[in-house]
C-alpha cells in the first residue's frame, strides 16, 4: 500500500493505493466520522485483484480541511472533488465500496457517469427511506426549521462517547479494536471541525431529497450490487438494503451480525463476498 497525495483545485486530497494499476480499479468511499483508514483490513485482501483507491474527502483525515466559512461543505462538493481525483488520475471505470457518508458520493457519482460504475458494494449506508433510523425523524425536523439551537445539540455527534458508541452498538462484547474510533476521536480535535461537519449534517437533506434521482439509476443501469450490511445498525436500519431489491434484480444482500462499523468486525467475510460477487467476472 502507498500514501500519496494529489493538490485538486488547490486543496491537497490524501488517498491510499493499492495492487496493480493494470487490474480494475476499486474505489472506496468511506464515512463519517472516519477517513480511509477504515478500509485498514479489507485494502489487503482485494489488492491482488484489484487497483485500490482510497481517498480522505476534503474535511476528512489527511486531506485539507478549509474552514467552512471558506469552503462549500455539501455532499455535492465533495463529490466534485473525488470526481476530479479519478479525472486526474486517468480512472474512467471502476468499482466502489459505499459506506454511510460515501452513499451520496458514490451514487452522485454513479447518476453523473452511469457508464463508469462497474459494479457497486453498499455498506450500512442509505438511499431509501425505509433504511433511515428514528433518530432522522429529529434531524427532518431541524432541516425544516434549523436554528442555532439545535445546530449547538447536534454536536454531540462529535464527542468521543458517541463515536465510539457508533462502533460498538450492535457487536459482540470485546469485538471492536479501537484503532479506528480512536484515530477518528483524535481528527475531531482539529480546528473548526464541529462547523464544517455541521453544515454536512445540514446538508444530508439533499440526499434524502435525492433518493428518487439515485433509486431511478438503479432502476435504469441495474448494476451488479452486494450489500454487505451490519444488520444491528439503529442509524441505518437493514431494511434499506433489503429496498435494494425493489429496483436492481442484480442486488445481493448479506445482513451480517454487527453494527454501523461492521467493516470493524467481519472485513475478512466482507472481502470474500467482494472477491467472489466481482473478482475474475466477465465484467472485469
């Protein structure tokens, strides 16, 4: 695996690389709180049939993070950025990984340039209402009528109990390293963090309202999709990746026994999935 680093429009996007530039290309979107890191355990098991590429969003881990009254913190920026990182490394088709925050990336990706998505694995992530958790009926709430107030309560997202706690629902005692929860703690203390992820969370709502437009490509490209899901999840409930059936006949879903951070537990079961649903098909 190699770090490397590429300056898009001025900003420096960190990402991970991994296996043969001459195999097909994996991309892998990861998701709040965390950054490229999470794939830590799965990047060794795809690299020999696969050219991984793992990048840190702008705001997320290694890679730049302007203050959000100096940058357009929304998902669809984002997703320009890592547009602009496969453009600039020459990447016209590839596979990807979606996890939570990497949905709307991913499938923006996905809506702009159906002809690139070779094939899709969805991980605890969303784009139905049916895989949305109770606690999305309070932030529906705030995107109607957002004050200051509820801005100041939804940063309790970003305390150290309620990250770990996002990797420990739902899985067996003793299971979860804390490698990952612990380098996620540790970028929540860089300055201006809780206002840039913040008007992420504000943003979410472009999502959800874009769920027709993401439900339709499926309906239209009907992609090869594996979704590999926690299924003890309260934040996005498996149901959701049971509602890929309803537009992709080519979706199959695994709901496995951990959480939102299943990839934290079970990335030895999630590789083999992926090797055997993608590795040496006639769509490589």
């Amino acid at each position: 695996m190699q770090f490397k680093n590429e300056n898009i429009n001025g900003l420096n996007i960190f990402y991970r690389e991994a296996g043969s530039v001459d195999k097909p290309v994996f991309l892998l979107l990861h998701g709040f709180p965390s950054a490229s890191h999470m794939f830590r355990n799965l990047i060794p098991i795809l690299e020999n049939d696969f050219h991984i590429i793992a990048p840190d969003y702008v705001g997320f881990g290694q890679s730049a993070a302007p203050e959000h009254t100096k940058f357009n913190y929304s998902f669809e920026n984002l997703t320009n950025y890592v547009e602009n990182l496969l453009n600039k490394l020459n990447i016209t088709k590839f596979y990807m990984y979606v996890f939570d925050y990497g949905a709307p990336i991913g499938f923006n990706l996905a809506v702009r340039h159906p002809d690139q998505i070779q094939g899709i694995v969805s991980q605890n992530e969303n784009v139905y209402q049916e895989g949305l958790g109770t606690k999305w009926e309070d932030r529906k709430q705030y995107w109607a009528h957002p004050t200051k107030e509820l801005r100041e309560k939804y940063k309790v997202a970003f305390a150290p109990e309620t990250i770990k706690d996002q990797y420990m629902t739902g899985e067996k005692t003793g299971s979860v390293g804390p490698d990952g929860y612990t380098l996620d703690i540790h970028y929540t203390e860089s300055s201006d963090y809780a206002e840039r992820q913040s008007d992420l969370i504000f943003d979410y709502q472009n999502n959800v309202a874009n769920y027709p437009k993401y439900q339709a490509y499926l309906r239209q490209y009907q992609p090869k999709l594996l979704a590999v899901w926690g299924k003890n999840d309260p934040s996005f409930i498996y149901p959701g990746a049971e509602a890929f059936k309803k537009d992709d006949p080519n979706a199959e879903i695994h709901l496995l026994d951990g959480g939102h951070f299943v990839l934290e537990t079970h990335w030895k079961e999630i590789g083999q999935l992926i090797l055997k649903t993608f590795a040496n098909t006639n769509n490589l």
